[in-house]
C-alpha cells in the first residue's frame, strides 16, 4: 500500500512540474527584425498610416489551457509583429478576438510611428 501511494505521489509531482513549466514557457520568440514593429490597440494611431493587408496568426490551440490569456494575447502580439515584417510593415493592429488561440491582425506601415 504504501508503494502505491508513492509511485501515485510521483506521478502527481511529475504531472505538476509538467503543467508549471508549460506555463511558464513563451512559444514564440520575437524575430530581430520585427523589434520596432509597433502594436497598437487601434487603427486610431495608425490613421496616417498606408494598410497593407491583414494576417490570421495561431498558436497551439490547447496553450489556452496552460497559459493566461495575457500570455496568449503577448505571444499573439510577438507573432504579428513577425508576420507584418514579412510584408514590409511597421506597425500591427488586433482585428479579432482571440479565438482558440488564433487572431486576425491589420498591418501596416507608418514613416513615423
């Protein structure tokens, strides 16, 4: 009995320590290039600017699950930033909400953000 409930103590430990370090991870990385890529939150700031499209970024669906929704939305922002270097962009705007770790974003380009 008493190996039983270890070997269970164990797996809960190990289980815990699983989900705490997903937690704790960042996915996504910020590509060199895209570290001056602005994020607003509207397209108020980004009036003057010239739109050049929009891009659908995603992460792992389940990440839901073991991240805030703060994380979720800063590694959202990470990925569009990336994306709007891609195209020539400078500045990114949120068109959606989060939806299974997925959101669509406004890119655009600004001389002077």
């Amino acid at each position: 009995m008493n190996l039983i409930i270890k070997k269970l103590h164990i797996r809960t430990l190990l289980l815990t320590s699983i989900i705490t370090l997903l937690s704790a991870c960042s996915f996504v990385s910020l590509d060199p290039q895209a570290k001056d890529v602005m994020v607003s939150p509207t397209t108020n700031e980004l009036s003057r600017c010239k739109f050049l499209g929009k891009t659908t970024v995603s992460l792992w669906a389940k990440a839901e699950n073991f991240q805030s929704q703060d994380d979720i939305n800063d590694q959202l922002n990470t990925l569009a930033r990336n994306q709007a270097t891609k195209m020539g962009g400078n500045a990114v705007t949120p068109d959606s909400k989060i939806n299974n770790g997925q959101r669509t974003y406004r890119i655009y380009t600004c001389s002077n953000k």
